[in-house]
C-alpha cells in the first residue's frame, strides 16, 4: 500500500462513518505526521512485542511508578512523566506525549481514542513494507496470551492473526503456559513454512539439546540478517515449572555469545537479538556479549522512544524495547555499506486506531475467531466510575479491584494479587465488561487460593518478590512488578538489599507477628500442588463480585510507604 | 553450533533402549565412590568444620576455575552446576553450598589424564553462594557464584 492508496483509504473510511471521529483533513495530517517516517538504509526490521492477545483497540496507561535503582536508575526504561518526555524531547499534550506516559491519562484517552488492534496494526505495517521493501517483521513473544478469546483457543486466533500479519520470526514467554506440548504442535504445524520460533537459551533437561533453532538467517536487499531468539529466561519460575518440564531456560550468557559468533561466520552482516529478557538485562547483556548490532527487547513492556546505545568494548549493541498491547511497532532502519551496519534510525510508532484503518482481512479474521465468544464477552458485569489499570510497580486500580474482590469473596484478611504488567485500561464511566476481566487474569493456572500464613511467611514472600524486581543486578531480576497487596500496610526501601526492604507490615493499625497466623487469598499458584487442588478461576469470583456491586467506585490504592526514593524519576504524582 | 536441531542422540537412544542404561549407570557411581569417602567432610555444618575435615587451609580465589550455573534456580531441588579447572595437576573438584544444613554436597576425584571437567546437580534450600573447590598439586582453590533460589510466581 503505498501512501496515495493509504489516505484514500483513510478517507473512504472516514466518509463511511466507519473507524474516525475526527475531521477527516485533520486526521490524513495527524496519520501522515505519525507514520510518513522516510525510509532509510538498505536493512529494515519492524518489531512487535508483548501484545498480550489484543487483538481489538483497548486503552492502555503508562505507569507513574517505574523505579529503578542502583545503576539503573534515573535512566531510560525508569523514567516516568514528565522525566520521562524531557529526556526524549516529547512536547506535552501531544499525541506522542499521551501515547509515552501517563500524564492527564483520561482527558487525553477520551481525544486521542484507543490505541492498538490487529487490524490497526496490520494497516501500518502495509504502509512500513510500501516504503521499506523486503521488511521483517519480528515478534518478541507474549502474544499467546492475555485475552479470554486466547485462552479458550489455547492461542490459536493470536498464530492464526501473527501468520496474516506476515511475521517472520518470534521468541516465547507466556506462549509457554499452555504447555510445552501445545507450542511445538505450533511450531511444526502451524508456523511450518511461516513463522520461525527462535530462542538460544532452551534446551532440553536432559541432554541440554536445542528446542528450537538459536537463529534464523534470511537476506534482505541481498544482506544476510541473522535473528537470534531470547526467550523470557525465568519462564519455569515465574511460571508453573509443570508446564515446560522437560525444558531448561536461563539468561545462558556464553551461548549468545556462541550463537552471535556461528551468525558472524555463517555471513551474517546484521545480527539482532530478538529478545525476551525484558530490558534491565538485555541492557546489562550488551554490555557483556559482543557482535551484536542491536537487541529488541520485550518483556517489561516499556514504550521507548530512542534506542540506548551499549558500548561493549567490541562494538556498539543498540537496545529497544516496544512496550505492550498491540500499542507500538517498533521500526529501526539499518544503513549496511561494506558489511556492516554504517548507520541506523529507530522510531517506536504508536497505534492509534482512529488515524489507521482496519485492514478488512485482518478485521475478518478476528470477527470470525471471536464470534463464538462473543456473547460471553460482551456481558457488562458492572460500571466503573474511575480509570482502571494495572501498570505500576506497586499497584493498579484495577489490581485493587481484584484485591478488594478477593477480601470480599473469601472473608480473607489479606489478599494477594501477582504484579503482571499485562492487562488494559478503562475510562471512567465505561462499563467493566467480563472481556476486561478476562484482560487482567486470563491465565491457565487461574486457581483462587486461601492458605493461612504466618507472618514470617507473608514477609518472606513481599521480600522475594520485591528483589525479582529490585536486585541491583539485572540478572537476578525477573521483570514483573510487586505483588499487589491488599488489607495489608508495609513500607518498601527499593535500594535496600535483598531481604531488608520490607518493614513497618500492619493490619487494621496493628503490627503483622512474625508467629501468628492471618488468613490470605491470593491466585496464580505455581506449584504442581496448587494445581491438583484446583480452586474457583479468579475471573468468576471477579466478576460474580462485580455483578452484586453493580457501581465500582474509584478503588483507593493501597501502596506502600516508600522509602529513599525522594526525586527518583521512575516516581510522579 | 549449527542451524540443525539435534533431536537424534534422544531418538537413538530411546530407540535402542540406551536411555535406560545411561540412567541406570549412574546408580553405580556413589557405590565406586564409598573408597574415599570423607564422612566428617560430608556431615559438617559449618564451613570451618567442613574445611578442616577436607584438610583445606585458607584456599586461594582463582580466575582459573570457571564455575557455570543459572543465576536463578528453575528448581531448587536440581540446581546444575559446572566446574571446569584450567589448574594444572587438578586431583579434585567439590561443590558447597553455603547456606545448606551440610555444605559439602558433592566430591569429584579426578585421575590422571582425566578432563577436570564436572557437571552434576546440587540441592538448595534458599538462596545461597555455590562454591566449587579445587585440589591441585596438594592445594586448594576455589570458585563462587550467587545462585537465587526463589518463590517463584508473579512474573511478567
């Protein structure tokens, strides 16, 4: 589709009354300023990352608390607000500043309308590809996964959207919960002659064997690119160890480099790594691994503008990272003269539906695949009259939600919430629908747990989680947020070491006792324990909870009192 | 490294019912070691005990030991470590962990012309500093990496 097609698209959708709200001129502007980026160099790659299934526009709020700590903070990806646009030099009230951050959330959601969508999406990349001939477009994983349509197709409709949308190649993090079984049936069936999935760092238990190939090569404008695969290195445990069993992961540092090094002598001028790391460590592996020209990076779903640039002694490594939701494509254009990459260009692209028409074909499949749950979906279970989300380090109102419905359901003390970063945002005044729901928990170890815990216990697990997101070396990070904690008050020292960052735990007013017992809900056990037990989906005490409350009143947050924080520009309002 | 998978060294294996005697084989190994084995070494429960019982005094750090292992345990009950020795006239390789009721979890003789190469599993209870122990020439060197052992959950 070349742009003359584009805007005549644009504007017979717009006179269909169709897809845009806005003035049709003022909307072909606005689309052409965003997505008419000039093509450079001889070596393109578009990166999408951590969808989490959306496949219908939805929106999606940036966090205010992004903290990094050591040397990581104060430093893209832990910039927030307006840190955060004066380090990219965004102008305030733009539609990049509201796709970027968070800042007058809802005002901005209610002009600039939502962002994302398969068919949306499918538009751009039409247009990216008229203008960069011989593209890949690269998945970084986490597509599988996040929607209750994706759920009950064991991710079919998501393989069946990334084969339309022309992926090349993708590497794995959540696709892996539903089963190691499942993801190769896709892989040798229906990504056969498609989609590469590509990941260096799994390897069968036993003889340390490759599951899937470490790198694909393929020639674009007569340049051989290689692209190698990273897969979410924690996957067994941030995730039931059952499901992959037979699987090995890890962050497998000395195999890059090996991987990296066959590329090179294998004729690959480009190397990438597609990477599920998340971007703490895929920064802290460029500083290590040499070779590589740049890593694409996923996982903490942090939408950034510009590349960092990693020096590693052998070279400069760049590393992106394309948030989540379907809300960006990431487009980086590669000069290669001499057989090597001469100079770049990086543009984090955000998808805005209402300037991008549907792709009918793509609209068509995603009719198709989720008419049969449609009716489920659409049931309005309650109307929420404050914005609902969940990304943040600590807490999301929409997490409150769960939370506040866990205390509730199971006459529980204290609940606990698990700090993924998936999950979209409602506005005020929209109705909460069990698709949201499903948006926020549609996981396939869903199980509702009571336990009775010990105090000591509670702390240990506050402590544990909070180093998986604070422990100053990135390699012992696990990228989700805190766990959401609710009826509980705790203070949280971010820079302290691991196991002391935790204090001040009270219930009702009272000190938490290390030796008495409290009564704890809590979903998403990981153990294969959890699992036999069973136990009620969250999604159906969700929204059993939400139909007798009918009217959500905005959720007053529970978050903990931070400590040595001050002026940290992860940290706003 | 090549593109090909390897998926035919399993297949080979199970085909010809290898697969079992490669696990049965391993069932032999502790019997072959009983000859030397350091019973207060392995009972120990402090460091200074379980050196002194190995006749280690004040071992030296050495950059010639490389030590391989996850930086998180997938499983704390099967943590694979790796030692390899580049110290000449190495006779011995031992892993502690530090923070396990008994340290001293696993000891490797090494007979001549034979690789100091050693990949086993060792079991952990909590997040802990793995040591691998070097014997070369009557001295003893060693290695330490962190492992994170981890609730797990909440990823992502």
């Amino acid at each position: 589709m070349n742009r003359r097609e584009f805007l005549h698209l644009l504007s017979a959708a717009s006179a269909a009354g169709l897809t845009l709200p806005l003035d049709p001129a003022r909307a072909e502007k606005a689309a052409e300023a965003l997505y008419d980026a000039p093509a450079f160099g001889n070596v393109s790659l578009l990166h999408i990352t951590d969808c989490h299934a959306q496949l219908r526009p939805i929106y999606f709020r940036e966090p205010n608390v992004n903290i990094g700590v050591g040397a990581m903070a104060n430093r893209p990806p832990h910039l927030v607000g307006e840190a955060f646009l004066k380090h990219f030099k965004v102008e305030p009230g733009t539609r990049l500043a509201h796709a970027f951050t968070f800042l007058d959330f809802e005002r901005y959601a209610a002009l600039y309308g939502r962002v994302g969508g398969f068919a949306h999406l499918a538009t751009l990349v039409k247009r990216l590809r008229a203008t960069r001939p011989g593209a890949l477009l690269l998945d970084g994983g986490d597509t599988w996964q996040g929607s209750g349509a994706a759920m009950w197709t064991k991710g079919q409709d998501m393989v069946d959207a990334a084969k339309l949308l022309g992926v090349e190649a993708m590497t794995l993090h959540w696709e892996c919960t539903y089963g190691q079984d499942r993801v190769k049936e896709i892989a040798d069936k229906d990504f056969a002659g498609h989609i590469d999935i590509v990941a260096q760092n799994i390897k069968t238990q036993d003889f340390g064997d490759p599951v899937f190939k470490p790198y694909v090569m393929r020639v674009v404008n007569g340049v051989k690119v290689a692209v190698v695969g990273q897969a979410f290195p924690y996957t067994p445990i941030a995730n039931p160890r059952y499901m992959v069993a037979d699987w090995t992961f890890g962050i497998q540092e000395d195999n890059m480099q090996k991987t990296v090094d066959a590329a090179r002598a294998d004729g690959a001028k480009v190397v990438v790594v597609l990477s599920h790391n998340g971007m703490d460590v895929d920064l802290k592996m460029a500083s290590r691994v040499r070779g590589i020209d740049a890593i694409l990076g996923g996982h903490t779903h942090d939408g950034v503008p510009a590349p960092s640039i990693v020096d590693n002694g052998g070279g400069k490594t760049l590393v992106t990272n394309a948030g989540s939701n379907a809300k960006f494509i990431g487009v980086l254009d590669f000069d290669v003269k001499d057989g090597k990459v001469s100079d770049f260009r990086y543009r984090l692209l955000p998808i805005f539906s209402n300037l991008l028409p549907a792709d009918a074909e793509m609209e068509a499949l995603i009719a198709r695949t989720r008419a049969p749950f449609e009716s489920k979906l659409n049931e309005k279970l309650a109307v929420s009259e404050g914005l609902l989300y969940r990304r943040g380090n600590f807490n999301g109102s929409f997490d409150q939600v769960i939370l506040d419905a866990l205390i509730a359901e199971k006459d529980a003390e204290i609940a606990l919430s698990p700090g993924f970063r998936w999950g979209t945002t409602i506005l005020p005044g929209e109705p909460i629908t069990m698709e949201n729901v499903l948006d926020q928990t549609a996981i396939t170890y869903p199980y509702v747990t009571l336990t009775q815990m010990k105090g000591s216990q509670i702390k240990q697990i506050l402590e544990d989680v909070c180093d998986n997101l604070f422990n100053a070396d990135p390699y012992y990070q696990q990228g989700g947020d805190m766990v959401r904690v609710g009826g509980l008050a705790y203070s949280c020292d971010p820079t302290a070491t691991a196991g002391n960052r935790i204090g001040d735990m009270e219930l009702n007013g009272k000190p938490i006792d290390a030796e008495k017992t409290y009564k704890v809900a809590g979903w998403a056990p990981v153990s294969e324990a959890a699992r036999d037990a069973g136990g009620e989906p969250i999604w159906d005490l969700v929204a059993r909870n939400l139909r007798a409350r009918k009217t959500i009143a905005a959720p007053k947050l529970n978050l903990p009192h931070l400590k040595n924080v001050d002026g940290n520009l992860g940290l706003a309002g | 490294m090549t593109l090909e998978l390897q998926p035919s060294r399993r297949g080979f294996l199970r085909q010809t019912g290898l697969l079992g005697l490669a696990v049965s084989a391993v069932t032999f190994l502790p019997r072959m070691a009983y000859a030397s084995w350091n019973k207060a070494a392995f009972g120990a429960k402090t460091m200074a005990d379980t050196y002194k019982a190995m006749g280690v005094d004040s071992p030296t750090v050495s950059a010639d030991i490389q030590l391989n292992a996850a930086d998180i345990a997938e499983n704390g009950a099967v943590v694979p470590v790796e030692a390899i020795s580049k110290i000449p006239n190495t006779t011995q390789i031992s892993f502690l962990v530090e923070k396990n009721p008994a340290m001293l979890t696993a000891q490797f003789d090494i007979g001549p012309d034979t690789l100091p190469q050693i990949s086993t599993r060792v079991k952990m209870g909590q997040t802990s500093n793995v040591i691998a122990l070097v014997k070369a020439d009557g001295k003893f060197y060693t290695a330490s990496k962190e492992i994170k052992v981890t609730l797990g959950g909440c990823g992502g």
